[in-house]
C-alpha cells in the first residue's frame, strides 16, 4: 500500500512539474512578444521626438540669429 502511494505520489509530481514547465515556457514567449512590442513603441516614440526636437530647435536657431543680425544691424546703422 505504501509503495502504491509514494507511486501516485511521484506521478502527481511529474504531471504537476510538466504542466508547470509548459505554463512557464508559454509565459515566457508571452513576455518576450510583448516586450517587443513594448520596446519598438518606445523605439518610434523616441524617433518621432528626436525629429520634432531638432525642428524646435532649428526654428530657435534661426530666431536667434535674426535677432542678432538685426540687433548688429541696428547698432551698425545709429553710428
């Protein structure tokens, strides 16, 4: 009887271990997939703000160079 039971036991185990293993393998592609996806919103997020902070910053540029042109301009014309 207790040879019988230490048997059941042992399957149970292994059953209990496979399906484990499966659940954890499936969880782990799972993880995988969406981290991928996760990584190339960011990926295109931070593209898109890169492109939009170069053309502030170029608008900023040419402000600042037109007001010192016109500023040199002006201190050149009062002399």
């Amino acid at each position: 009887m207790e040879a019988w039971a230490e048997h059941v036991l042992s399957i149970a185990a292994e059953r209990y271990e496979r399906r484990l293993t499966e659940e954890i393998s499936g969880l782990r592609v799972e993880m995988r997939q969406q981290m991928h996806e996760g990584f190339t919103a960011v990926r295109k997020e931070m593209s898109e703000l890169r492109t939009e902070l170069l053309k502030w910053s170029f608008a900023f540029w040419i402000g600042q160079f037109a007001a010192t042109m016109g500023l040199l301009a002006l201190m050149l014309t009062r002399r």
